[in-house]
C-alpha cells in the first residue's frame, strides 16, 4: 500500500500544474491589467498544449466565453467581441510555461472572472482570477454654499464628476496659520464641511483631495469672508431701478401710440378731402362760354335793339363769375374824324337809320 501511495504521489507532482495561485486584481479605467497563469509540465505530458482563456461576465446573464486560444501552435483572439484587440499572451513562446495575458484599455465591462486553462495531455489544469476596473477620481469641484459674510452659516464642498466607491476625503488649509479651525476637525475627512458664524480668520485657501483604491484627485477653493453688505440700500436701489424702467417703458408706449394716432387722423383727413370735396369749376371759362352762347344769337338782331339786349344780358351774367376776373381800367372812346379813319384804312359802312317806333328808314 505504500508502494502505491508513493507511485501516486510522485505521479500527482510530476503532472501539469498551473503555479499562479488564485487571486483579484484591481485596475483603473483605461489602465492595463495583466492576468498571469504559469504552468509546469510533467515527462508524461506528451499531447499536444492547448491553452484557453474564459471569461465569467459580473452580470451573471451570459454564460462563459473564450476570449483568446492557443492551439495547434496558432493564436485565436477573435471569440469575444467586447476585448476584440485588446486581450494579448505576454509570451512569445508559450511552451515555455507563461500563458499570461494583458487586457488593455480597461473597461468597466471588463469586470468579472478570468479563468486560465492548460491541457496537455495526459495533464489537464485551470485557475480563476477575479478583476475588478474602478475609476479614478477626477474632475472634482470645490466651491462654497452660501453667502461668505461675517456671522452668516454656509457649507464648503468637495465633489468629484466620477470615481468609483468608496471614496476619501481629506481637507486641508494651504495659507496663513495652516491650521483647519477646530470647529471643522470633525469633518475633515467628508465631503462637506458646515460653517457656522463664520469669521474672518476662515478667510484662506483650502485644498480637498479625494482618493480611491486606484488613483486620487485634488481641488482649490478660496475663501473670503467679508462684512456683511447693506441690503436695504441694494434692495431699495434695485426697487428704484425697477420703477424708473417701469417709467421709462410706459412713456415710450404713449409717444408711439400718440404717434400712431396723428398718423391714422392724417391719412383720414387726406382721403375724405380726395374723396368728397369735387374739383373746382373754371369761373373764366363759365363766363365766357356763357357770353359767347349769347354772344352769338347777337348776329340775327337789329341794330336798334343791340343796345337794350346787350345790357339786358350782361346784366344776366352772376357777378361772382367776375370777382376774381381783373378789370382792365376803362378809357371813354377816342373822336376821331372821317377823314383821318379813311387815311388810316377804315371801310365806311352805312348804317340804316331809325325811326321812333323802330322801323328802318
């Protein structure tokens, strides 16, 4: 029995095994994480060596992958498209007993169990790491909650736009005495501190610096606390400013709606003028087409009673028609003698005389 015992024993330490012991990793975002799996081989181990490398997702939805292989003297790293690229052996002789890996790039989706196995047959062995990707601190904000006065209450705050839990908070005052008031010992290490009564000796520069288990990061925040400021004159400033815009705004609304009313009483006026009052009438024309009209039954009238119809019809005629018509003075008529008419070319012309009762004679 012991015979064998020791035949089995030697047998179990003489095949494959793997020496890495089981172990987590942690990594930071966008880091490299290297994975190690070192194996040893035994004399019986004849068969061909395939290495495998699996991956058990943190969700728990999916079931085992293969990321990357290595058989037949070929690497296969096109299995698992979420590391495609990104997951490589350390090794270029694999034989040699290193079937490492590096994942670079790390994502938070990397999470999870990696499983490495070795055959070789008769010689088979696997061991599991477990990798965990966290974020670094970064992008952290320091700014103050409240009014910096004198006897007022505020907060000073520290956050940070990602990092991965848990995280440490850790304040410190950069200038003057370098000492943190003894009020805000307690609160030190969070990520907000609470003032009260504030006095000007908080007046200072203060750093909060925020760390994780894979990086940390750092923020500045100035202080100043100052007197308090007159309130009742800003407020009253503020309601006279207020009032005067108020004012101001409402007399420009009158001067345009003034404005627009003349202009609307014009354009009115304008066209009731265009369209009721009518063209007014030649008054020369009138009186002279009306003289002439008469004028010219004059032809079929005698002599004798050209003078009482001349004035009858003149007198016919509405003076208005000459009102405006300018006079040209009157001259009494010039004698002048036969003779002299003949000399100057005139045609004597016989006149028919007249009775009393109007008969040509």
């Amino acid at each position: 029995d012991k015979l064998v015992l020791c035949i089995l024993l030697e047998c179990f330490t003489r095949s494959l095994s793997i020496t890495t012991p089981e172990q987590m990793i942690e990594k930071a975002k966008g880091e490299t994480a290297y994975l190690p799996c070192k194996f040893t081989l035994s004399p019986e181990d004849q068969g061909p060596l395939d290495i495998e490398w699996l991956i058990s997702p943190a969700d728990n939805q999916k079931v085992d992958q293969v990321i990357i292989l290595y058989s037949g003297d070929k690497i296969y790293d096109d299995y698992y498209p979420d590391l495609k690229g990104r997951v490589h052996f350390t090794s270029n002789d694999l034989k040699s007993g290193d079937a490492s890996i590096n994942v670079t790039n790390l994502q938070l989706s990397d999470i999870g169990t990696y499983q490495c196995k070795v055959k070789k047959a008769p010689g088979v062995a696997n061991k599991k790491i477990q990798l965990v990707v966290l974020v670094k601190p970064s992008g952290t904000r320091c700014y103050v909650d409240g009014s910096e006065e004198i006897g007022s209450d505020f907060k000073l705050k520290c956050e940070p736009k990602e990092g991965s839990l848990p995280l440490q908070y850790e304040w410190q005052k950069l200038s003057d005495s370098q000492k943190m008031p003894t009020s805000w010992l307690a609160e030190m290490t969070l990520s907000v501190i609470s003032v009260k009564n504030a006095s000007s000796e908080y007046s200072g520069t203060y750093s909060c610096t925020v760390r994780n288990r894979v990086g940390s990061d750092q923020c500045l925040l100035r202080l100043n606390v100052v007197p308090p400021s007159n309130k009742a004159g800003l407020i009253a400033g503020a309601i006279i400013g207020t009032l005067l815009a108020l004012v101001l705004i409402g007399l420009i609304i009158f001067c345009c709606h003034k404005k627009r009313r003349e202009e609307k009483y014009e354009k009115e006026v304008h066209h009731d003028i265009r369209e009721d009052v009518p063209p007014p009438k030649s008054r020369t024309s009138t009186a002279r087409s009306y003289i002439g009209s008469n004028h010219s039954s004059l032809g079929s009238m005698s002599p004798s009673n050209m003078e009482g119809y001349s004035k009858t019809q003149y007198n016919q005629v509405p003076s208005e028609d000459f009102e405006r018509t300018p006079q040209s003075p009157t001259l009494p008529p010039a004698k002048v003698a036969a003779p002299n008419l003949s000399r100057m070319g005139a045609i004597p012309v016989m006149i028919p005389a007249q009775s009393k009762d109007g008969s040509i004679v």
